[in-house]
C-alpha cells in the first residue's frame, strides 16, 4: 500500500511557493539581465520555461507549486487547479512576492554595472522586463496590453487545469515540464509586444528593486504597472471558470 503524502505546515509551504518564486525570476528574469545588460543569448521564453519547470517539479508536492499570486488567486477564487482558503492565498502571495524580490536582488547585484550604464541611454526603460515587466507601446496601447495580460494568462490556467485534471491529465510526473512549455510558449507569442507578464510576483518583486535601486520614476517606468497585477489575476479566474465550463460540456449527457 502506497504511503500517504505528508501534510506540510503553512510555514513549510509559504518557503516552497517563496523558493520556488526565487527559481523563476533568478532563471527566468536573470536570462533577460544577461541578455541585456551582459550581452547574453536572447532566450527569455526558454529560460522562463525551464525556471518554471524546476520550481514546479521542487515545491509541487509541498505547496502545490502556486508560484504565482494569479494562480492562487484563480485557487481561492474558484477553487481550480486546487482549493486554497484566503487567508493561505494571502500567506502564499506574500512569499511569492518575496521570493520574486530576493532573486531580483541577485540578479542586480550580478548586473548592477551593466544597469547604470544602459540607464544613461534609455532611461527608466533600462530595467524593463528585467525588473519589472514591459511592454512595447509601438503594438500594444493600455488597454490592448490589460486583454493581452488576460489573454495570455487565462490560456495560462486553461492549460495548467487541463495538465493537473485527474480525469484528463497528464501523467503527474510530466505536469512540470508540460506547465514550463505553456509558459514557454506563450512568451514566444506576446512577450515582444507585452512582456507577457502573467504573474504579478515576477513583476512586484524585481520592480520594488528598482524602485530601491533608482527611484519611483524608473519603478514605475513607461508601462503601467497596474495591468502586469490585475490583468494576471483577471486572466487566471476567467482561465479556471473556462476550464470549469469545459468540464461541465464533457459531462453533459449525450443526445439520446
């Protein structure tokens, strides 16, 4: 007979969505800092993709692997992919958020040089999508860039239920690299235009170190801010009341 999974204390699974927010942004946002500030290769989305891949597959038995407020977010809100009560949700934002902000502040210790130097070009868009997510105003105006956010994010949590839904899942074992690819790939489609954002702690997090590192006006940037936060957590609980939707057509009686 199988054991039974452990339970965790809050404690033990506010340090795995913590850690496992830390794993994203020091892969996923340290590969944007390489490429911009130290002339790394452009490969964001892979980065992003394989960040994610390795926080799910460390924290996921503990926590459920959230890593993302949207995501427990679409949890409190509408109970999919896993139920969570607000007062965790708040526990588990708040350690997202300050996983995000500890691995922001690596990455400006690493790039720190290249940093100031690009800032005497361009400004407070030195640090975007890097330390704070942005988007590019040539394709996309505010409200474009809100749905984008939406968008993005609610095909998101369509496909994270999909992966870790017990009747129509994936193998659980492959649920991490499954979930990194959507990721992946959804930053090749709207990350030039949006920053594809999807998860306010990768953006709150490394954006406080700027606001630390260079003031409200770098902070705050050309974008705004507010879609990178709510757009997210819109798109995660029209992503799991779609999904729910889709369930609820599967089990509809067939036409007799």
């Amino acid at each position: 007979m199988a054991e039974d999974k452990p339970k965790y204390s809050l404690a033990a699974r506010c340090a795995a969505e913590a850690v496992g927010t830390f794993t994203i942004v020091a892969g996923g946002c340290g590969a944007v800092s390489a490429a911009r500030y130290a002339g790394g290769p452009p490969i964001a989305a892979s980065a992003f993709a394989g960040s994610v891949m390795i926080g799910v597959y460390a924290t996921g038995s503990v926590s459920g692997a959230h890593l993302n407020p949207a995501v427990t977010a679409a949890c409190v809100a509408t109970s999919k992919p896993g139920p969570c009560s607000p007062d965790e949700g708040l526990c588990y934002a708040a350690s997202q958020t300050v996983g995000a902000f500890l691995a922001a502040c690596c990455n400006f210790g690493m790039y720190k040089t290249g940093i100031r130097a690009l800032e005497k070009t361009e400004g407070s868009a030195a640090w975007g999508n890097a330390f704070g997510v942005a988007h590019n105003p040539k394709f996309l105006g505010t409200r474009a860039l809100f749905l984008t956010e939406i968008g993005s994010t609610a095909a998101l949590l369509f496909g994270v239920n999909a992966i870790v839904d017990p009747e129509l899942g994936a193998p659980p074992q492959a649920a991490p690299f499954l979930i990194g690819s959507i990721v992946g790939l959804l930053i090749f489609v709207t990350g030039p235009v949006s920053g594809c954002g999807m998860n306010p702690a990768r953006d709150v997090g490394p954006r406080l170190v700027t606001l630390l590192a260079s003031g409200p006006s770098s902070a705050l940037g050309p974008s705004p801010a507010w879609t990178y936060t709510l757009g997210p957590v819109l798109g995660a609980i029209v992503g799991s009341t779609a999904f729910s939707a889709f369930k609820s057509v599967l089990h509809a009686k067939p036409d007799a």
